[in-house]
C-alpha cells in the first residue's frame, strides 16, 4: 500500500493545520522540501512562448499531520489503528447501484430540497437566480445535500431521533448553494466555457454577473447559516468557505510547478472538494446529537471520500472523451494545474518535466505528454491513491450500525471507484 502524509502549510500568518490523510507515496514521502516562492507579491513571468501571472506567497513546509479544524490529536482519534479493510468489488462489480439508486432512500428529502433552493436563493434578484439556476439544473446529482440527508439518519437513528430536524434539512440547503457558488466561481477563474455538457453561467451572462451571482450565494448561504444558531457548524462551515479561497491560491501559486509535491496537492484538493463533504457529514451528525467520536468519523468520512473522489476525477480527466467529461479532455494539465497522475508520471519521466514547463507551446506537445502520462504507471499509482483513500472512508463508518442508510454510504464509495474500472 502506498503511504502519503502531509505537511503544515502558511499562507501569510494563516497556519493551516492538515492531519494525515492515511495515503502516501513511498517515492514522496521523504522529499518534503521548503521552497519559498517570494514573500506575498505577484509577479509576472515570462516563461515559454506567453506572459503569465503568477501569485506566489510566502510556503513554510514542514512535517506535521492535519486536517481537522480541531487538532491533529482529533483527527487521529477518528481513525481506528491497524490497517483499512480492502474493498473487494469483485462481487459488487455485477449489482452496483447507479447513484440515483444509492439515493432513493433519501429520495424525499432530495424532492423537498429541491423544491426549497429557488426561494432560498430569493426573487427579488431576477438575475442572480437565472444565474443560479443554470447551475442547479446542469445536471448535478446533488451528491452533497443526499450525504447530508444519509448522515443525518444515519446518526438520528443513533440518538433516537424519529425525524430529521428543520437543521438537517436546512444544512443541506446551505451545503448545496456553497457548492453552487463555488462552481460558479470555479468556472470564471478557469475560463471554462462548459459545465456538465452546459454553458457556463458566466459564457452566458458574463464574468461580472457570475462573479456576482457567486457572491450572492455565499453572502445568502451565511445568512442562513447563521439562522441555525449552532456556533459549532457556524465554525465548520464558515472555514470551508475560507478553505475555497486558500485552494484557488495554492493552485494559482502552483502552475506549471514540476517540483510540486503529492501531500501538496492533497492539502489544496482537501481545500477544494474534501472541505466541503468533510463539513457536510459532520455537521449532520452534530444536529442529530450524537456522541464527539461519531462526530469525528463522520468528519473523517467525508474527507477521505472526497478526496477519493477529487483523485477519480483526476484520472478521468486522462482516460474520458470531451464528451463523456462535459469538457475538454486533460484541460487541468493544459492550465497548468499538475494532479495525482501527473506527479506520478513526473516521478519516471524526466522528458514530462521538460514539456509542461515549456508550457505546451509546440504543436502536439500536450498530447505527447497526456501519453506520457498514460504510458509511464502515472495513472495506476493514482488509482492506488484513491482506493487507500476509499478505504479509510468505508472504516470511518464502522461505528454506524448496520441500516440502509449505512449501507448506501458505503455503496457510494464503490461507485466512486467503478468508475475508474
């Protein structure tokens, strides 16, 4: 099994403290190194055949275990000692449920927050809510708010709730306006033209009212949020708000950087994906009022399976068709943004390193470098790296017992790796 760890990381006089993720890479896992890339100013750097902007801050790198909001002791504690069961799909491979399927035991509250979203966004800004709109329609599976809803009765049958409280279901709604907004933003900082097979909100509108219409969905999604008036989820939420920002830094202060090590992009797809899920289970199991450690095991669920599925998605991005992606095929690597394979790759390939940090400026370059990619175990190790990761989430829920909310928590996690089969 691989092993990964991270590190601490500072932006400006920020700590972020990271627990272990449980993955690692032996290959990686001794060349932590500090690199310092300026001290909090933007410069710009000609390099290859274009000018490019890049924001660099000040990054102390050193060993440390993080990713709870609390301590590393807390994260520790959610993870049982001793190694993860292993997930055989061999049997599951022939019967797993589609994710709608894994859903329908949820598929009511599902309904009922659908039915909700237009008037939390609010009428009065016509505009903004067309915005929103074209996002909440594009397709999305509301993977997000179902986690919420299965958490949530998962844990209530724990604490002896019959119902879900107003709290569960507004946290659901508060959870998927703060993915919408992300995405939304998401899409201008990337200059994407297509999201799920769609236009993107900003194509349409323009980058000034999406930038906007994101702006509103966060400042709406506090309102709300802070309505619950539980100042542990206002806390847990609140920094996933924050962790967007400092992901989109990392990312930005990163491109192009063949140096750039796996726990790094870990911490920034924890920032990115991970945060959010991991917050989304937690705070469930918080309104249902169950004990610390569940609490933890929840929150440590959610972040092993997010960043299980931030690795998938990073694999498809190699091995699915524009078409079956809703967008360009390897268009994180032709920004620039060096993901699990890539690193991977890197790690075999020198002539890799040589083409990225020419920026893909000759003709095929890209291309010859998606095979690199392809051709040199890159895609195979990150497979490793999902499926370890996969693992710890599946371990995480043994303290639920055994229900049909369990037990499609557990099937999403096998879905997340049927599709890289």
């Amino acid at each position: 099994m691989m092993s990964v760890t991270c590190s601490n990381l500072e932006f400006g006089r920020i700590r972020l403290d990271f627990a272990s993720c449980g993955c690692s890479s032996n290959a990686s896992s001794n060349r932590v190194t500090a690199r310092n890339c300026g001290k909090g100013v933007v410069k710009n750097v000609n390099r290859g055949c274009r000018a490019r902007r890049l924001w660099c801050c000040r990054r102390d790198v050193g060993r440390c275990r993080v990713f709870s909001t609390k301590t590393p002791e807390a994260f520790l504690n959610g993870v049982a000692a001793g190694p993860p069961p292993v997930l055989d799909l061999t049997e599951e491979k022939r019967s797993l449920p589609s994710m709608s399927d894994m859903f329908e035991v949820v598929a009511e509250d599902l309904l009922t927050l659908n039915k909700n979203l237009q008037s939390i966004v609010g009428s009065e800004n016509p505009v903004l809510m067309s915005a929103a709109e074209q996002i909440f329609e594009a397709g999305g599976k509301r993977m997000r708010p179902a986690l919420v809803f299965l958490v949530s009765r998962a844990t209530a049958e724990i604490a002896g709730l019959k119902d879900l409280t107003r709290e569960h279901r507004r946290l659901a709604e508060i959870i998927e306006m703060i993915h919408t907004a992300s995405l939304i933003h998401d899409d201008v900082i990337d200059e994407s033209d297509m999201r799920r097979g769609k236009e993107t909100v900003h194509q349409l509108y323009g980058t000034r009212v999406a930038v906007l219409a994101g702006d509103f969905m966060f400042a709406q999604s506090s309102w709300y949020l802070a309505n619950l008036e539980n100042l542990e989820v206002i806390k847990l939420i609140s920094q996933v708000i924050k962790d967007f920002a400092s992901g989109e830094i990392k990312q930005a202060s990163s491109l192009f950087d063949c140096d750039v090590e796996l726990d790094e992009y870990l911490i920034k797809s924890y920032y990115k994906t991970a945060s959010l899920i991991a917050a989304s289970t937690k705070g469930s199991s918080i309104f249902s009022g169950v004990d610390n450690d569940i609490n933890e095991k929840m929150y440590q669920y959610g972040k092993n399976l997010g960043l299980s599925f931030q690795v998938v998605d990073d694999i498809l991005d190699f091995t699915q068709s524009a078409e079956q992606l809703g967008k360009p095929a390897g268009s994180d690597l032709a920004k620039g943004n060096l993901t699990a394979p890539v690193i991977f790759a890197l790690e075999k390939e020198t002539k890799l390193r040589d083409i990225i940090e020419s920026e893909f400026c000759e003709t095929g370059s890209l291309e010859e470098a998606i095979d690199i990619v392809k051709n040199s175990g890159g895609l195979d190790k990150a497979r490793e790296l999902a499926r370890e990761m996969a693992d710890l989430a599946v371990q995480n829920l043994h303290c639920l017992p055994p229900s049909s909310f369990r037990l499609s928590l557990e099937q999403l996690v096998n879905y997340n790796l049927e599709r890289i089969k």
